[in-house]
C-alpha cells in the first residue's frame, strides 16, 4: 500500500489496529485460562468482550470509509502477543506469572492506546468527525482498561507474588 495522503495513512492505521485487535481477541482466552487470580482471569474475559467491541466499531468505520480492512497483519501486536504466550510458557509461580500477564497486558494496552491516539488525530484533521466518537470511546476503554491492570498489580497480584516468594526463600 502506498501512502501518499493521509487519508491513505488513516486506512493504514484503520487496517493496522483491525489486525492488532483481531489478534487480541485470539490471545485474551489463553491469558484467562493462564491467570490464576479470580479477578484478573474475570478482567481479561471482560476485555476479551469489549476488544471484539472494538473489532465491531473498526468494521463500522471501514464501511463507512468503504475500505476493507482484512489482509493486513500487524507486527507489533504479533509480537507482543508471541511474548504474552512465551511468558504463559514459563516456569514460574502461578502469582508471579500473573504479574508477567499483567505486564504483557499492559504493553498491548499501550500500543493499543497510542494507536487510537493517532486514528483521532488523523480523523479530526480529515474531517472525518462522524466516527472519531466511535475511536474516542474505544479509547477511553483501553485506558480503563490500563488504570484496571495497574490497580490490580498494586492491590493483590504484586503482593501476592512478593509473599510467595518471601515464603520460598
């Protein structure tokens, strides 16, 4: 695909996040049944529910545009979702795992983030305001999505981790 607009670079990225979402849905099962931590194996079930939410509103975007957005693959949720799995590999305590998932979690909620930032952006100085609500609330839920993690890691599986391996030493 050239770009030589951006209009053409607003497709890109509308094709790029389609892939990195679709991904995402595949991956957000292995994390569940991977979590051993009730409210983290019920967070990521959550958001396995609203990224194919996500996937929805792209499809409605693309529609509108009249772009397809299949056939492109994104390699950066590729690879942080090849590192999510290589971590559920690992040998290592069920709460310590859980904090590696947490943290494989949030990077794909980063890029996520950065990603919808950048559709926003391209949306508003195109013109295009008749969907940038549908990327600004998907947005919004990437972001509750990260505060989530966070208050999850600080307020039980960090902990319990530390615990666990006070408890082998």
């Amino acid at each position: 695909m050239k770009l030589n607009t951006l209009e053409d670079l607003l497709h890109h990225e509308l094709k790029d996040l389609f892939s990195a979402e679709n991904q995402l849905v595949k991956a957000l099962p292995k994390m569940a049944k991977a979590a051993t931590n009730s409210e983290l194996k019920a967070g990521f079930e959550e958001h396995l529910e609203q990224t194919k939410g996500h996937v929805q509103r792209l499809n409605k975007i693309g529609e509108k545009l009249g772009v397809k957005l299949t056939g492109h693959k994104c390699k950066a949720m590729e690879g942080l979702v090849e590192e999510g799995a290589e971590l559920i590999g690992e040998d290592a305590e069920d709460h310590v795992r859980d904090a590696g998932l947490i943290g494989a979690a949030q990077r794909v909620e980063h890029y996520e983030m950065a990603g919808y930032g950048t559709l926003i952006a391209l949306a508003k100085t195109l013109g295009h305001e008749d969907f940038v609500d549908l990327l600004e609330k998907t947005l919004e839920e990437e972001k509750a999505t990260d505060e989530k993690l966070t208050e999850l890691a600080e307020s039980a599986v960090v902990p319990e981790a530390e615990s666990a391996g006070a408890k082998t030493k």
